[in-house]
C-alpha cells in the first residue's frame, strides 16, 4: 500500500501518465496532505476545482495523530539542511509508521527508505 504526497496528487490532477498507475493501486492521504492539496487546488484554480478533488479523494483519507505531527516536526527540524516540507514530513512519518510505500516526486526524498521516488 502507498501514502501519497501532494506533489503526486498534483500529478494525479494534471493527468500525468507516469502517476496514473496510483489510481489502480491501494493507496491512502493524510488528512493533512488532502489539505495542503486542497489549498494548492483553491488558489490556483477555483474553489470548484479544489472541492472536486476533495470529494473524490476524501475516501482515501486517514487521520494524523498530535504524536505524528510531532515527529514530523522533529524531522524538518533535524533535517533543516534538506529543506523538507511539513507536509511531506508528515506523510513520510506516517508512511513509515504503518509500513507502507511514500510516493513523490521530491528530489529530497528520493533516498530515503521506503520511497517511490517519481520524477515528473
């Protein structure tokens, strides 16, 4: 199973083909990423299209535990240099926390354990 971040959701929207195979296959978002994605959506498009995606991703969605964000934190701290986003901190913290796979397209993760790496 995968733990997509919003760069891939990005993709996704943009019928990228290199990222059309998430469709088919288990994945899951964090209530957090659906967020930040839904803001990318809000501000460069419309509200329309921001609550389009929002409707058809929402069953995807998991929550974030305050003990999650926390790591997350952590790791953006710990890794100031890498510049990581938030965003990403959470998804990659909770991909790894449930075994799963963190998709993007974030050259800073690319060689980071339990990463699918996808360049656009």
């Amino acid at each position: 199973m995968k733990c997509l971040d919003t760069y891939a959701l990005v993709e996704i929207a943009n019928a990228n083909p290199k990222f059309a195979h998430l469709l088919t296959e288990k994945t899951v978002i964090t209530d957090v990423t659906l967020a930040e994605f839904y803001g990318c959506l809000y501000k460069k498009y419309s509200p329309f299209a921001a609550d389009y995606w929002h409707k058809k991703l929402s069953f995807l969605c998991k929550p974030v535990s305050r003990e999650l964000l926390i790591q997350a934190v952590k790791m953006r701290i710990e890794h100031a240099k890498e510049n990581l986003s938030f965003f990403d901190c959470v998804g990659y913290v909770f991909a790894q926390e449930h075994g799963l796979i963190f998709v993007t397209g974030d050259k800073a993760f690319e060689k980071r354990e339990g990463v699918e790496y996808i360049k656009a």
